[in-house]
C-alpha cells in the first residue's frame, strides 16, 4: 500500500503554506526527472498538508480579478489578503474555520488521470459529509461539492482548484466546517454569481468540532486512494 506523509500545519499564513507546497512539489518534480535520467535512487514522497488560513481571497490562473470585489483598502478593513496563484479555478476564499487539505501526490502511484483525481477528492468530501447527515453532491459541469445542486437553492460546501505537472499535484481543497460565510460576500465565489455558499456549521445549525470533521475526512481520503499515513 502506498504511503503518504501527514502533516497538520495548523492555523497558518497562506503565503507560508504556498511556499511550503511549492518546495515539496519543485522536490518531486526534480526526483522524477532524474530518475529518468538514471541520477535519482530516491523514490518521490507524497505529501498531505491539512491546515486553516487567516482570512485570504485567491484566484487561479482562469480567474478574473472582476470576481474580487474588494479593492486595497476593503481587503485591509476586513483583515484579509489576496494573492494570485497557479491553480486552476477562478477565485475563492480561505479563512479560520475552513479545512484547507493540501494533497501533493505522484499520480504514478495511483492512476494518471486529473479528473479521476478530481473526483476521488469530491468523494472524500461526500463521504464525510454523510457522517454527519448531510447529503454532498456533485455539479455537472462543476468541480467541488453542493448541497442540493439541481434545486432551487444549489449551494456550495467545498471548493477545489488544483495544479498538476508531471502528475505531481498540489493545492487542494477548502472545504467549509465552521466558516465565516459572510467574506463570500466580497467574491463572486469560484465565478459563479448566481449560486449560494454553505457550511456544515450553516446547514446543521451548530458549530462543529473542526478537528474532528478533519480527522473523519483524513480516514475517507486515505480510503479513496488506498494508502496509509506515516
């Protein structure tokens, strides 16, 4: 069974916890060049960071800026920063309360293909949500988990944007457990401007162990994929 490294980062800036995904991903990227070039023994390590954020809006390289609605000194009133990243996906938001799972994964070891990947990431989010009585679905034609999609009142429980090179993957997920649903309000969330947001606080009506909910949706990944944590 494949292993991957588990690493909870806590409460932690998004600069921080880019950079720290970026020199995991650079590393592996190198190791499997090299171990094409026959100079590399060390096999590619896979990684999954599980972390919050202070408040942060970021858009991904499909995304347009109109979808932030908040110039410099809005972003400032309300404590929060922006950053342009390269995920896919347009913009989202990032903030305490919210589980943010950062999988950095050679493909290799799994199977190579980003929707198929997409999807088992869907799946994790699904299967924890019914733990928890709550029935998570898919959107067609979107990535991410809904809440009632084809109903009147879709909403959106958990965002996904990813980047994949080499089938290395990184970014993630932001899935909302106790989230301050009120920052959606200064985004056109994803660029959809007529669908709501959700949370698992919002739907059932009481704040959540956060860290519970994490360690649920930790077990449902590990089972999607088929590996265990070290």
């Amino acid at each position: 069974m494949t292993t991957v490294h588990y690493k909870n980062l806590g409460l932690i800036d998004y600069k921080e916890a880019w950079d720290l995904q970026e020199q995991i991903f650079a590393e592996n990227i190198q190791r499997k060049i090299n171990i094409r070039n026959g100079v590399e023994t060390l096999p590619t390590e896979n990684q999954v960071l599980f972390c919050q954020h202070p408040h942060v809006y970021t858009l991904g390289k499909s995304g347009s800026l109109d979808n932030l609605l908040l110039d410099e000194k809005g972003l400032e009133s309300n404590h929060a920063t922006f950053y342009k990243i390269n995920r896919g996906g347009d913009i989202t938001y990032h903030g305490p309360g919210q589980l943010v799972v950062y999988p950095i994964l050679d493909l290799d070891y799994f199977f190579t293909d980003i929707h198929k990947y997409l999807r088992f990431l869907e799946e994790a989010v699904i299967l924890t949500l019914a733990e928890y009585g709550i029935v998570g679905d898919r959107y067609e034609g979107y990535t991410g988990v809904w809440i009632e999609p084809n109903g009147e009142n879709a909403r959106k429980i958990c965002a996904m944007g990813v980047k994949c090179s080499r089938w290395v993957t990184m970014h993630g997920i932001g899935f909302n457990v106790n989230s301050d649903l009120s920052y959606f309000n200064h985004i056109v969330p994803c660029g959809i401007d007529d669908k709501a947001v959700t949370s698992m606080q919002k739907e059932l009506g009481v704040a959540l162990d956060f860290e519970e909910v994490a360690a649920v949706f930790k077990e449902k990944l590990a089972q999607q994929f088929n590996f265990q944590y070290v």
